[in-house]
C-alpha cells in the first residue's frame, strides 16, 4: 500500500470537512416558511417531490422541442 496516497486522501478528506465547517459556521440562520411545509398541490409538484431529476430532463426535452428548427443540435448536426 502506497502511504503517500493514504496521506493525500486524508488531507483532501480533513480539508473538505474543515471547508464545510467554516461555511456553516458563516451562513445564517434560515427560516423555514410554511409554503415548505405544505403537500404538493398537483401532479407536477408531487412528480418533483418523487423524481427530481426525471420531471427535470422531460421540461429540458419539451423546451428543445418548441425551439426553432434553424437550431443545428435539433437536427443533429454541430
């Protein structure tokens, strides 16, 4: 086993802890508003809550598609 990159994890490691700490010792306090709080009021906002990353490539997928066909990426093409 290496040391070296035992020692270089571990300082990465130490230092991305030390970072956070202090980023979370500066921000403030934040208050929660009850809009937060509340349940999903339609479908979209309940497919949100479930699959973020889903809802979010299908809204990019349907913006590409309402652009201009004079876009080269819409016709494959760079």
């Amino acid at each position: 086993m290496d040391w070296n990159i035992v020692g270089v994890a571990l300082l990465l490691t130490l230092s991305g802890l030390y970072f956070l700490e202090t980023e979370r010792a500066r921000a403030r306090e934040q208050k929660i508003t009850v809009r937060a709080l509340e349940p999903a009021r339609n479908a979209l906002e309940r497919a949100w809550l479930a699959e973020p990353l889903q809802v979010f490539m299908s809204q990019l997928q349907l913006a590409r598609q309402r652009r201009s066909n004079l876009w080269p990426m819409d016709k494959g093409r760079l």
